[in-house]
C-alpha cells in the first residue's frame, strides 16, 4: 500500500511540477560544454588554487574573444594585517562627479541598458544633512559647487556587520579579512535581496548583458572586484580590490580634483585613516541601524 | 641608489622630512627665473605690475601682502621664508605651512590635498604640491563643469 | 519478486486509470482547460523573452528591485497558509461539514504554493544558478538568510500538503483505512507549518531595518491576518464553483462555507485593526519614516500612482468587513460571493502591490521611482496564475471522485456491487474511529 502511496504522489506531483520541468527545458536546451563546464563552477571560497587557475585562464580567453584585450586577472588574497576604511571630506566635495566615471572607467562598468554607477553623488540643501529624503540625484548645472547646497557622495559602506552579507540565501557575497565586502559574481543567483537589504543603496544589479565599449575596459582586474560582469548578478564598490591589494589608491580617491578623498589601514598607526579619526569629527551614515559602516565622512576640524 | 632616491624627493631642511611631489605647477618658459630677474634692477616699492606678469591677478592677502613678501627679492628662483631662509620651489608648502598652519600639518599626514599612487610598499606615490590646487596667487577654486547626472529611469 | 509485478501493474492501471480521468471531461471542462493552457503558453513566451534580455525586460530597477513577482508570491504565500483554517475545525474540532473539503482545501494550498514558488523563480535573476540554494550541494546560507529559511519552509508545506491529501485519497480509492497513527501527526503539524510559512515570508520583509516600511514589529501578525481572510475567500468561491460544476455527488455544505466565512469575518476585523494600529503610529509620532506610508495613502512630492489603489482597496475591506458580520449578509450567497470577491481583490492590492512597493519608495537614498508593471509582467503572471488555476483542476478532477467514491479500486473491480449507502457508511466509521 504505502508504495502505491509514493507512485501516486509522485504522479501527483509530476503533474503539479510539469510547469516548473517545462520551464527548465530552454534552459537545459542550449546547453554547450563550456555552459555546462560555467553552470558547476563551485564557489570561489571552495576551490582549491588549481581549480582557480583554470578558472582564471578560462576567463582570460573568453575576455579576449569578448573584448580583444588581455586580461590580467588577479585573485590576490587579502594582505595580513589589513583593514580598510574610506574617509571622505564633506566640507570639500563639490559635486563634480569626476569620482563616479572614474570608477565606470576602472571597474568596468555597463554603460548603458543599464547603466551602473556605484557612487552616487546626493545635493542636500543647507541646512539638512542626515535627512536624505529630500536629496537630489540628478543635479546637472553649468557649474558646481552651488550656492546653498553641499554634496555628499554615497557608496558601499562597507559595513562591519552587513546586513547584504546576512541575507544572501546563496552565500554568494562575504567580507573578506581586510573588511571589503566581495560578491562572486559567478555564485550569485539574482534574488536581489541583498539590494532590499542595502540601507545605503550600495548595490546595483545587471539587469542586461552589461555593455562596455571596448576601447575604454580596463584589463587589470580582480576576480572579486572589478572584471567584467555578466547579466543577473549583483555588484557593488569593492574599495578598487584590484589596487589596495596592491597599496595603490582606490580610483576615486586619485580623480576627486579637490582631495576630498581619503583611503587606509585602520590597523597602520601611520595611515592617513587614522589621523582622520583621531583628530576629525567623524560621524557615518545611519549609524543607528547598527550597521557599523567603514565609510567615514568628516569636516575640517 | 641613494642618489636616484634621492632624485625622486626632494629635502625640507628644516625639518628634514623628505615628500614625493610632483613638479610645481609653472608656466611654460617661466623658470628659471633668472634668466630675466639676474639682470634687472630690485624695485622694492608696491605697485601693480603692467609691463610683464600683468596677467597675475593678486588676490591672496592682497592688502597686507605683495610679490616680493613671498619670492625673494635678489634670487627670484627662490622662495622666502618669514625668518630669511631660501627655499626651492619644489618645497612651497613650507611657505604656505607659515600662514597656514593647521593645512599644513594635515597637508603632511595627508589629509589635506590630494595623493596619488602607491600608498604603502615601495611604489611609486605623488603628493601635490599647494599651489598643484591652489593657484598661489589667486588662491581660491574655480567652479568646474559637473560631469554628467545618472540616467534617470523613466517613471511610468 | 511476484509481489514487485503485482504492484508495478496495479501502479500502472492505477496511473492509466487518472490519466483517462483527467482527459475525459465535459467540453466546458475542456473549454477551460484549453484557454488556461493558452494563457500558459503565452506566459511561458513573454519569460522566455525575460530569459533572453535579462530583467531588463521588466518594470523594475535598482530603485525597485522587487515588483509585480514578489507581489504575487506574498499573497499566494497568505492564500496557502490559509488552509490551516480548514484543517482545524476538521482535525481538532470534528466539524463535520468542514472534514468532507478540507481534502480539497489542501490540495488548494499546494497549488497555491506550486504557484508562489514558480513567481519567485520566474523573478531570479539566474534561474540557472538556482542549485546553488539547496541545502549540502549548494551553499544555502541557513539560519542567517531568511529566503533560505523560506524556501525550506514552502517546500516543507508542499511537501506536506501533497502527502497529506494523497494519503487519504489513495487510502479512500482502495476503501482501506488510513492509519490515523501514521498520519495524523503530519496533519497536526500542518497547522503550525502554516502559520510558519507565513511569519517566515513576513519576516524576510520585517528583518530589514534599511526599509522602516517594512521594518514593523507589527508585519507578521498583519501577514497572518490578511491571509486568513483572503485565503478562505478564495476557497469559498471555488467550493461553489466545483458544486456546481462536478458531475460527481460531492458534499459541500452551505454550513461549511458559513462557518469558513465566519472565521473570516474575525480575521478581517484583526486586519482591520492591525492596520489602524501602524497608521496611528506613523501619523501620530510623524518621523520621518512616516514617507512611505504617505506615498501610499496621499502621494509624495507629487507622485500618487498608488493611492487610488489603496483607498479602493481599504474600501473593498471594510465593505467586506461589514458583510462578513451582519448574519443576515453572510448567510446569504449572493451577498457571500460579494463580499468574498472584495476580499480577495482588496487583500491582494493591499498586501500585494500596496505593500512591497512603497517599502521601496522612497529608496534608502531618498529617491522617488514609480513603478508599475509592464506588459511582459502582466503576462507572466498571468501565466503562472493559469498554471495555478489547472494544475489545480486536474487534481480536483482526480480527487473529487475519489472523495464521491465513484472513482476507486473497488468500483474498478466490483462496479455493481458497491452501493451508495455502503460507502457513505464505511466512511462515517472510518471518521468516527479516530
């Protein structure tokens, strides 16, 4: 008896599934040995170096069949005793945006269908600065700064305790030892969660097969940072993973025209973070949703 | 080595700190500036010039200051310090650091001003001299043109 | 080894036997099949075109990543979870005009899950990576996700509410006697699972505090509320819809639909009041997290694309609401249906649209991004609704027969000599024993 039970519920149950089966049919249908070879890459933090490697080549040849360039595909880990903040005077930012293409430029960014931008610059009227509500995005005059408004720029925050990082159902983003927040594009599934989870609007989404114009991708990159993306995965501001791993600065950090930007090591008494913090009036964004950002804005004195 | 180190930076002699900065900001043909200044005549009196750098507009303390509180009278390839010292060009921020103390020590953690390269190991690293952002003589930032806004998705 | 054979004929004639049920029908049964079968197709087109260009294709964007999908997948979620309101008056209650459906009523909670599930894959970005949320092959981040704690939770319920329903029929199609010990503590534990599912799916909204829309310790007990009316509703009109229908003598009560609506009429009233509970809240303190819920209600800075919903919506509600308590409305049919049809549209806006929206408006940076779904949306939804609706037929085409006794084993083997009378007393003891 009970095994007439499971074979009627196993009709039962094909019937009921046979949606869900005819669903998956297109998706197994084009199905070459590279698709299959891309569809059980395993989780960057469960492969060994071989494994790796082979990831790497493999993506390096299908760069230059994409995009003509060779790729130089870095899966530097992070440096011992790092740890890294971002400081960023406000009392300097003029709103030119120069930081936000900068970072298109270097991290490879979709241009457009969608368009991705991983800072966004806000202008707040004076006298209003915690409340972002009444911020304006898309700000376009002659010329910045405007009398009456400041700007204050936002990305990934870079959080402590990340809330991304707490409801990603796949563990496809993590914080890495040195605190940069890390997505494995290839692990990701597209839920967009973590994008309703973001406090700070971090996160971006491929809505498309991202278009970069080929003469202006940058070919050093990172495995977890800046190489280029595919559709349906979430991306987000790494800290330049590709450089900081190398002590170079973060992009943005070298194209703000005024200094506003400030990058280093908590954790090196001599880093210019540090001095930041001890001697500046720091504060971050929306610290009371106990988020514990590494993004610290301050002004002179 | 030493000395192609030594290339690279460049001395503050009182202080013996030494910065990676990146050359000062001339004009094209100006320096050395000698090849004019050795042969004219010191006029010491405040004036607004008009036969040569008319283009100069001072507004840097202006009313209390004038060229030759800051460029030294006799060797115009130098800069002058309150106390009499001559410093390079290369070494401004000592000059500026004068007035404007607490930049200056923020100048030096490098809080103030802006940094470029490496900043930690043996890469290459830049620090921008005061006068790389701020004109010395007109001191104060011109507006730019904002690059452009994000595309605005279209509401329904 | 014989008894292997015996039973993969007996399986097979058993198969064959459903697979003809379900393919003979009257031609408005097959009239219905075949436009729901349509509609399927057309959605499974419009999510291919989804499939090829990405979510590019939708409505939604960084400013309002959820939409339409999840809108759907919440409601269908509530609308499962309210089976558990058949299967307590059932099971712990032994109201006997309720025992005869709650069969069906949980087969109608699978369908419904079967369909929230197909929304949120149909919105995944990468429905080809999907393996890598299953718990030990992929990497399924359990307990700190609550998605993973969903997908645990929803499959656990259909499961359930696919074993539970397929047991009793299976055992009524062979006129065997279901060993209660066996199944009665899954039956007992479907009553948690529901409210279970429900709170998860609520809590996956609640634990974010970067959207204070939703960041409400009041979310999860207004999920339940609302999905104990809408749900029910939806299966009163459905019960008389199969009365009429069915060729087979299959007893709906009109008592058991009164009780269910009596049940809903209480479960209204907590919603209504929940409700009224988070306005006074936010009108009263005036934070500034009040911006969401003035979009809703009032339209912000200008945009007011959802108001006219939800004012239509709360309208729907309380009319409802009223219909539900008056006795003499309630008891009527056509005053019912009314008032069960302004349920299910007025729930759905309201925890549809009218709830995973505004959390998104205005966005963690003060933006305002109206959405609304586009045409691909509609159509995809449609389809998964159509799916719904006919995986939902089928079984009942099986399953009503089994439950009038005119489709089993026995009748299979002794058509003639099985009467009515014997039937219906074999099931009433069967009842009775446990």
């Amino acid at each position: 008896m009970q095994n007439k039970r499971y074979t009627r519920r196993e009709f039962l149950r094909n019937a009921s599934l046979a949606a869900l089966g005819g669903l998956t049919i297109p998706v197994f249908s084009s199905c070459t040995k590279e698709e299959a070879e891309d569809f059980l890459q395993k989780h960057f933090r469960e492969m060994t170096p071989e494994e790796k490697k082979r990831i790497i080549a493999k993506l390096e040849q299908r760069y230059l069949q994409k995009y003509g360039r060779k790729f130089q595909i870095s899966t530097q880990e992070a440096v011992p005793d790092t740890f890294w903040a971002y400081g960023l005077e406000l009392s300097r930012c003029i709103g030119c945006r120069r930081c936000v293409y900068a970072c298109v430029k270097e991290n490879n960014h979709s241009r457009h269908d969608p368009q991705l931008q991983w800072i966004r610059v806000l202008r707040l009227k004076r006298g209003n600065l915690i409340n972002l509500e009444n911020s304006e995005h898309y700000y376009d005059p002659d010329l910045v700064p405007e009398k009456g408004f400041i700007y204050l720029p936002v990305q990934c925050q870079q959080c402590q305790e990340p809330p991304c990082v707490k409801v990603c159902p796949v563990h496809a983003t993590w914080q890495e030892p040195d605190g940069i927040v890390v997505v494995d594009y290839n692990w990701c599934i597209g839920c967009r969660y973590c994008i309703a989870a973001c406090p700070y609007k971090g996160r971006v989404f491929n809505w498309a097969e991202p278009n970069i114009p080929k003469e202006e991708i940058n070919p050093s990159v990172h495995y977890l940072g800046n190489r280029p993306r595919m559709k349906c995965a979430v991306e987000k501001c790494t800290f330049c993973i590709q450089r900081v791993r190398q002590g170079r600065y973060p992009a943005c950090v070298e194209a703000c025209p005024t200094g506003t930007r400030k990058f280093g090591n908590l954790l090196d008494p001599n880093s210019e973070m540090r001095y930041i913090i001890d001697r500046k009036r720091v504060f971050r964004l929306k610290e009371d949703l106990g988020t514990e950002p590494k993004f610290y804005y301050f002004f002179e004195a | 080595m030493f000395l192609l180190g030594v290339c690279f930076t460049s001395f503050a002699n009182g202080a013996g700190e030494e910065f990676p900065v990146a050359p000062p900001p001339m004009t094209e043909g100006m320096f050395p500036c000698s090849n004019c200044h050795a042969s004219m005549e010191v006029n010491r009196k405040k004036r607004e010039l008009k036969e040569e750098h008319s283009q100069i507009k001072l507004h840097h303390a202006e009313t209390m200051r004038w060229c030759l509180d800051c460029h030294d009278a006799k060797n115009r390839d130098k800069l002058r310090l309150y106390n009499g010292e001559l410093i390079n060009f290369t070494e401004s921020y000592r000059l500026c650091g004068e007035c404007h103390g607490p930049q200056y020590r923020d100048w030096k953690a490098g809080i103030h001003g802006k940094r470029v390269g490496y900043f930690t190991g043996p890469g290459k690293r830049i620090y921008y001299l005061c006068a790389h952002c701020h004109d010395p003589h007109e001191p104060k930032f011109k507006p730019l043109k904002p690059e452009p806004p994000p595309i605005k998705p279209k509401d329904s | 080894m014989e008894k292997l054979q015996e039973l993969l004929n007996e399986t097979w004639h058993f198969y064959k036997r459903t697979l003809i049920l379900v393919a003979r029908g009257s031609k408005l049964y097959y009239a219905w099949c075949i436009s729901l079968m349509a509609i399927i197709a057309i959605g499974f087109l419009f999510y291919m075109r989804q499939h090829d260009l990405g979510l590019i294709a939708t409505k939604m964007n960084d400013q309002v990543s959820w939409g339409l999908y999840i809108a759907n997948f919440t409601y269908l979620v509530g609308a499962a979870a309210a089976a558990v309101l058949l299967v307590i008056p059932s099971y712990v209650y032994h109201f006997k005009p309720i025992k005869e459906i709650v069969v069906l009523g949980e087969l109608f909670a699978a369908s419904s899950i079967v369909m929230a599930i197909l929304f949120v894959m149909v919105d995944l970005g990468r429905l080809d990576r999907f393996w890598h949320m299953l718990p030990l092959i992929g990497s399924m981040n359990f307990p700190q996700s609550l998605l993973a704690w969903d997908v645990l939770a929803l499959n656990g319920y259909l499961f359930l509410n696919l074993l539970i329903p397929v047991y009793l029929l299976v055992k009524f199609y062979y006129r065997k006697e279901p060993n209660w010990k066996f199944i009665l503590p899954f039956i007992l534990v479907s009553i948690p699972m529901a409210v279970a599912i429900h709170t998860v799916t609520a809590f996956l909204y609640n634990g974010l505090p970067a959207r204070p829309f939703w960041n409400a310790s009041i979310l999860a007990p207004r999920f339940l509320a609302s999905a104990f009316c809408s749900g029910p509703a939806i299966i009163i009109i459905i019960f008389q819809i199969i009365r009429k229908v069915s060729v087979h003598h299959i007893e709906i009560e009109d008592s058991a639909l009164f009780k269910i609506s009596e049940l809903i009429a209480y479960a209204m009233f907590l919603n209504l009041f929940l409700l009224s509970a988070e306005i006074f809240k936010e009108y009263y303190s005036q934070t500034v997290h009040i911006a969401s819920f003035r979009y809703l209600f009032e339209g912000l800075h200008g945009h007011k694309e959802l108001v006219p919903w939800i004012w239509s919506a709360m309208t729907m509600n309380v009319v409802a609401f009223i219909i539900f308590l008056i006795p003499q409305t309630r008891k009527r049919l056509t005053t019912l249906n009314l008032g069960c049809l302004l349920i299910i549209i007025g729930v759905w806006i309201e925890k549809g649209p009218g709830f995973v929206i505004p959390g998104f408006v205005p966005d963690p940076l003060g933006e305002i991004f109206e959405y609304f779904p586009n045409h691909l949306e509609l159509m995809v939804s449609f389809g998964i609704w159509a799916t719904g609706l006919l995986i939902f037929t089928l079984l009942m085409k099986v399953a009503i027969p089994i439950e009038a006794g005119e489709f089993s084993h026995v009748s299979y083997v002794e058509r003639s000599f099985r009467r009515e009378e014997e039937y219906q007393g074999w099931r009433q003891d069967s009842f009775k024993k446990w």
